[in-house]
C-alpha cells in the first residue's frame, strides 16, 4: 500500500514538472517586442519665449523663469522652446522697430531647465544681424543645446535637427513665414541663402525638401512654425495650407507659436496641428496673451499621444492654473478644435493616429 502511495507521489511530480516545462517553453517561445521597437518618450514643445525686458531682471535675480514647467522638463527627455530673442551684447540692431536681445550670461537657465533644443526661425533671431546670430549659436552650443532655424547659409538653417531616444529618432525642423510682415525689408528680416546666414524661411521647396529628408531618416517628424497673425485667435488660409502640406508629407506632428495667443488644434489625417501654443515665458502688459499651454509628446511603443498643459503667465512666468479653471480653459479649446480632446484632471488628452 505504502509502495502504491509512493509510486502516484512520483508519478503526480512528473507530471507536475513536464506541465511546468511545457508552460515555460511556450512562454519563452512567444513572441516579445523587440528592443529596437520599445520606447518610452516625453517630448515637452513650448510657445515663445522671451528673456528681455521684465524677464531680464527676474533672471539677474536667480528667479526660475520656467516656473511650474520646470520639474517635468527635468523629467523629459527632449524639451522645444521657440527662442524669441538672439543671446548677444550687440548693441548694433538692424531691426528699429522694438529689436530684443538676451544677456548671454542667462543662457545657462536653459541648460539647468534641460531645455535641449532652440528654435530660432522667427522675426527677431536676426534683429542684431549676422553677429547677434552667431553670438547665438555660439552661446548655446557651449551649453551643448541644439539650434534649429537659423544658420550660416540656407541648407545648415533649413535642415532637421535628429535625436536618438529610447531606440527611436525624432527630428525637429523649424521654419518662419515672412508673409504677415510686409512693413519689413528683406535687410531687416533676412532669410537665409545659399552663401548668407539668417532663418529658415516658410518656403514650400524648402520645406518639402527637408521633412522628406526627416522621414527617411526619423520615426517622429515635429514641424515648428514661426507663423500667423499676431493676436488673432484663428490661423490664417497660409498657416493651414503650410501645415496640413507638412503632415502629407509625413510630418507627424505640427507646432506654431508667433501670434502670442491660442488657435485650435486641428486633427488632419490622423494628425496634429496646434496653430499656436501662445507665450511661455513672456513679458506682455496685453492680458489677453497670460492664458496658455504647452504640449507633451508621449511616444509609448510607437504609440503617439499628445497632453495639453494649460497655465497663465504671472510675472512673466508660467503657473498652472487651479484644475477647475484648466479644465474651463480647455472646455473652450475643445469648442474651436475639431480635435478628439479628453479632458481629465486638468489637462487635454489627444491619442494620434499611429498607422
């Protein structure tokens, strides 16, 4: 009897191990995302920012000029600004007409706020020239911070900018449209050219060229536009037509910032455009620019995701507003938007089309 117990003891363990085997074999057997597709992205892309003026002396006195933004830049791993004035101690401005600058010595801020890539394709990168431009590139190279938009000639001003993240490439290209500024010579807004330095100009050979470039080279293509019409709340027949011809392109994403105020967010096959993040760091006496966003780009898996963080401008600088006037403020984007825009916790949430 003790035998027959011993014996179905032993047979019931065989059994036990053969089952434990098959189940790990098939588990190690199926297939498993490979490392090359796995991602975990944040990509934060921010409306202007300006550091003369009132902002000049907040920076002279140690004050964080990102404000609330700051403890999730410093969690991301790629973070956009448009840099609306030329880092430069030029007092040669080409521009008469309210030309800006920053003290060079503030570049750092940047840095310390893990902002990694400045775009500089807008109406005021050359407002001190050629030397205000280089005084630029030099002092955010030192701090190892990527330029896109402007350069020494048109194909070093127009070309993406790449970064390899998390097994995947995103490119950031940056381009300003010069068409909303006719009061302006070509001598104080320079374009640049094959052999002269200056921004890259919204012009569509140039811009076809370049994001074509990008897809062949990249997973995620970002466009960023220096666009629109200064405090109007609609994008203008230009900023569409540039835009959505960027995503037919195979843009996966669009991003304005020039009019220092919100426009909706259009959803065009499957993509997204945001006419206008409005200001970011900013120092406007207008109240109708303190409202604002900006947007995360979450890339999980290949899978797109968009988060729209609305604050207002206080002393310059952005505060998240309360998640009950976030979640009104959105209501209202959602209302002039044919974006699919969740609302939860007092931000917008927009899934892309990932095909």
């Amino acid at each position: 009897m003790v035998k027959k117990v011993y014996l179905v003891l032993i047979l019931s363990l065989v059994l036990l191990i053969s089952f434990s085997s098959m189940y790990l074999c098939q588990s190690h057997s199926e297939p498993q995302k490979s490392k090359s597709e796995a991602s975990n992205i944040t990509i934060f892309l921010t409306g202007d920012v300006m550091f003369d003026f009132a902002v000049d002396p907040l920076l002279d006195s140690n004050v964080d000029v990102f404000g609330d933004l700051t403890p999730l830049f410093k969690m991301s791993d790629l973070v956009v600004i448009n840099l609306e004035d030329p880092f430069t101690n030029s007092s040669n401005n080409l521009k008469t007409v309210v030309p800006v600058k920053a003290d060079p010595e503030h570049a750092h801020i940047l840095k310390d706020d893990n902002v990694n890539v400045a775009c500089l394709a807008n109406n005021h990168i050359m407002d001190y020239g050629e030397s205000g431009l280089n005084d630029t590139l030099r002092t955010l190279e030192t701090y190892n911070i990527t330029t896109v938009g402007a350069g020494s000639n048109l194909q070093e001003a127009s070309k993406p900018a790449y970064f390899a993240i998390d097994n995947r490439t995103i490119a950031i290209l940056n381009f300003f449209d010069t068409t909303t500024f006719q009061e302006f010579s070509e001598s104080e807004l320079p374009p640049a050219t094959a052999n002269t330095s200056g921004f890259a100009p919204a012009e569509w050979n140039v811009i076809k060229e370049n994001v074509e470039q990008a897809k062949t080279q990249a997973d995620t293509v970002i466009v960023v536009f220096h666009y629109g019409n200064e405090y109007s709340t609609s994008p203008n027949e230009y900023q569409q037509n540039l835009s959505r011809k960027c995503i037919d392109e195979g843009a996966d994403l669009v991003v304005g910032s020039h009019p220092h105020v919100l426009q909706n967010v259009e959803s065009y096959k499957g993509k997204l455009i945001f006419y206008s993040l409005g200001n970011c760091v900013f120092d406007q006496t207008n109240p109708s620019p303190k409202e604002s966003m900006v947007v995360k780009l979450q890339d999980l898996n290949g899978n797109l995701t968009a988060i729209i963080y609305p604050f207002r401008i206080t002393n310059s600088c952005p505060r998240f507003m309360s998640t009950q006037n976030a979640e009104t403020f959105l209501k209202t984007i959602k209302t002039q938007s044919n974006a699919d825009i969740k609302i939860e916790d007092g931000k917008g949430i927009i899934n892309l089309d990932n095909s």
